[in-house]
C-alpha cells in the first residue's frame, strides 16, 4: 500500500477498533492504483458523524449535513463520511437529502464512475463492485449505473466526466458519451458555482486537449455560461493546449482572444471571486502590453509575482516568441524596484521640494511617471537623481 495510506490506516483501524467499517474510497484509491500522487484521502465509514466525533481527539465538523467530518491526524486532514446514498436531486442543484445506508455497495453505487467508486480496507484488499479496476486498465471513464439516469439526476456529471478526461487522458465509454450528448441541456440547471469549480480542474488537466476534443466535439459549450452566446470561442484556440494554472488565466485567454466580452462579464457569468477577477485583470494587461511593446521591463513589473507562471503558458500559448519561466522570473528579481514603496522618494518629500503647492493629483501623477522611469532605468532611483529630475520637470498644476 501506498505510504500516504500508512499514516491514514490508523484512523481506519481505530473506527473498526469501536466496532464500525471503514475504508479508503474516491479519488485516494483511483490515483493510487494509477500510480499518482494523491492528494488527499478520503474515507468512507459505517459510523455516524457523531460517533466518529466521540473516537478521535481532533475532528471539526465540515459537512455534518452530509455526513462528513475532518479528522485531522498527525497534522494531515481526513474528510471522513458515513456511508450515505443521496435522495433525489429534485432541483438538479444540490442532493436533497441524505439517507445514510448501512454498507459500503450502497455507498460505492451512488458514487458517479467506475474509477471513483473503489474502495480498499485496511488489509489493502480492493473492493470493486462496477469494474472500476478494468476501467482503470482500460483508461475508461464510465458511469455506474445508467448514464441517463445519473446524468440526470445529477447533470454536473456530464462536467466531471470531461474534467477526468482532462486530467487522467482517459476516453469516456461509448454509451456514457451518447448519454451525455443526449442530455447536455440538462447541465443549465446546475449552479454556477459547482461548474466553474470543475472546469478550473478541467483546465488545469494535463490532458485538457484531449478533454476540450470532447468539449468541442459533443457540442456541451452550447449550454455553458458564456460559450453558449459564443458558440465560436471555443473553436478559436490555438491547436495546441497545454494545461492552465487557474481559472483567471483562463478567462485572460478567452478575453484576449475575444475582448467583446468583458472580463467583468467573465467573472459574473462564471460566478467568479474578486480574487481570480483581480488575477485575471493583472494578466490580461500584461497580455494587451505584451502585444504592442514586447517584453517590457514595465510590464514585468506590473505584472504580479504569482501570475508569471500563468503569464508565461499563456505567451507560450498565444505568441511566436518564447521566453523561459526562468528568464522571466530573473528580470523580475532585477528590476530597479519591486513597488511604489521602494521608491527613494514619496509625497512627503514632493511637498518638502514644491513648499509653494498644496497636496493633490499632481502628486500621484509625478510619482507615477517617476516610477515608470525608475522601473525602465532612465532614472536612477536615488533621492538626489530623482530630485534633479523633477527639478527640470516641475509639475504644470498650482
Ligand atoms: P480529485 O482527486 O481530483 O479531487 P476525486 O475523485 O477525489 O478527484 P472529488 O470531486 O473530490 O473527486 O469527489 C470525491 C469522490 O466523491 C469521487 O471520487 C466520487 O466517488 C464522489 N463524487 C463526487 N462528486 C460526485 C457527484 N457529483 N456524483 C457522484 N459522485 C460524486
Ligand atoms: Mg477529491
């Protein structure tokens, strides 16, 4: 078993200590029969919630609603969930209601492919009710079940089953394909919210070609926010995609390639945080400065420290020229200031030099133009440089 289990299997032998089942389910078992890292582990028991509050010392309760708490063990958090089947999906948004079930078969059934719905016990045995294992063999993303039935009791799946395209390289099963293009519409009525959560890790896929060919090819953008008044965006990206860090370089991507549509549109169509807005602003002025001036030491600067990465995939992306991640991370580190604030002179000393003139715009305005010349090296960022500068350059306003 892998090591990252070792740890983890004490929490399962300590609810079977008290008399319940427990094993590892979920994306833990499927990435690790793959060979992957796995990032975290999920575990699926026949104790309630509050039994499993009562074993361990450090548990918070996430999700009691559906049955899941974290137990955090040796510094590492476990989402642990009681066996649970979900009630009928009657708005197609959230699971109504849980019905917590007594074995692990109705737990691993209600999971939504063959490759999710592994579960191993403590002895590191494999309990595979659907052919997940085969699948996983045959690189195969398949529903349990019918497809229609669980396309549509929960269409986000539709979504999923790409993203896992995306991210493993897999093929989707011929019949859950089918079904999938058969009830696509189905995916206007899940929220926002949980769309933009899959399609961040959808993007993110080393496979997302591979995950965008089936996007593309069963027509599902026609019911996504955005792509459906656009049926033309996706078709318009370069023929060769690699995988995105997040979900603001993709919206940069797609606002470069089209800048009809407003990066504001962008964030409120997918529901987005003022975090990835903001992300997204920083890039795409990069991208547009990039497009008329190079690689400029302005830009660099500009550009936030976090967003390189996503800056250089998407120059490598969508420009002839290439420029190392590395290249770009060294001209940031030697730029004459990191920010503002390492100027060698700010407002108060403007107002020390110009006794006569109030506090005002002119201010930001003088500061701003001294920045620019500091950070393209034309001035020397030196009290006594910058004093002569603006010696010669006073400031046209009273
Ligand atoms: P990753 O490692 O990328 O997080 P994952 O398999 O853990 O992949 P999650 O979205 O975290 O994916 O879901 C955990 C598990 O819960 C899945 O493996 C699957 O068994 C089940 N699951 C999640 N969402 C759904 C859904 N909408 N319908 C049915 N089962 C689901
Ligand atoms: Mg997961």
């Amino acid at each position: 078993m892998k090591n990252a289990f070792i740890e983890a299997i004490e929490i399962i032998e300590k609810i079977e200590l008290n008399g319940f089942e427990a094993y590892f389910v979920g994306g833990c078992v499927r990435d690790s029969l793959l060979q992957m890292d796995i990032k975290d582990i999920d575990i699926a028991t026949s104790a309630s919630p509050e039994q499993v509050q009562a074993m361990f010392d450090k548990v918070i309760p996430v999700g009691l609603e559906h049955g899941t708490v974290v137990v955090v063990h040796k510094g590492v958090a476990y989402e642990v969930t009681t066996f649970r089947q979900d009630g009928e999906y009657t708005d197609q948004r959230h699971p109504d209601e849980v019905i917590f079930v007594k074995d692990i078969k109705e737990d691993l059934k209600r999971r939504d492919f063959t490759i999710n719905s592994l579960a191993l016990n403590s002895n590191g045995e494999l309990i595979d009710l659907f052919g997940g294992r085969e699948d996983l063999e045959n690189k195969l993303i398949r529903t349990v079940g019918n497809p229609d039935d669980r396309f549509y009791e929960d269409p986000l799946r539709i979504i999923r089953a790409l993203r896992f395209s995306s991210q493993l390289g897999f093929d989707i099963d011929e019949n859950t394909l089918k079904s999938m293009k058969k009830l696509k519409q189905e995916i206007e009525t899940v929220a926002v919210e949980r769309l933009t959560n899959e399609f961040t890790r959808f993007f993110q896929g080393p496979f997302v070609e591979k995950g965008l060919h089936y996007l593309i090819s069963t027509e599902i953008d026609r019911f996504l926010p955005i792509f459906k008044e656009q049926p033309n965006l996706l078709r318009r990206l370069p023929k060769q995609i690699s995988s995105f860090v997040s979900f603001a370089e993709v919206i940069a991507m797609f606002h470069y390639l089209d800048t009809n549509i407003s990066i504001q549109e962008w964030i409120r169509s997918w529901k987005c945080s003022n975090r990835i807005k903001n992300e997204a602003i920083n890039l795409s002025e990069a991208l547009f400065n990039y497009e008329q001036n190079g690689l400029s030491d302005w830009l660099i600067y500009r550009l936030n420290r976090d967003y390189l990465e996503s800056f250089h995939h998407l120059i490598e992306l969508l420009s002839k020229e290439q420029y190392s991640l590395a290249e770009l991370r060294h001209r940031k580190d030697q730029l004459p200031i990191q920010s503002r604030d390492d100027l060698a002179i700010n407002g108060h000393d403007l107002l020390q030099i110009f006794t006569d003139k109030k506090a005002g715009p002119w201010m930001k305005q003088m500061l701003e133009t001294i920045e620019r010349l500091v950070v393209q090296r034309e001035l020397q960022n030196t009290k006594n440089a910058i004093k002569e500068w603006i010696l010669c350059h006073p400031p046209e306003t009273n």
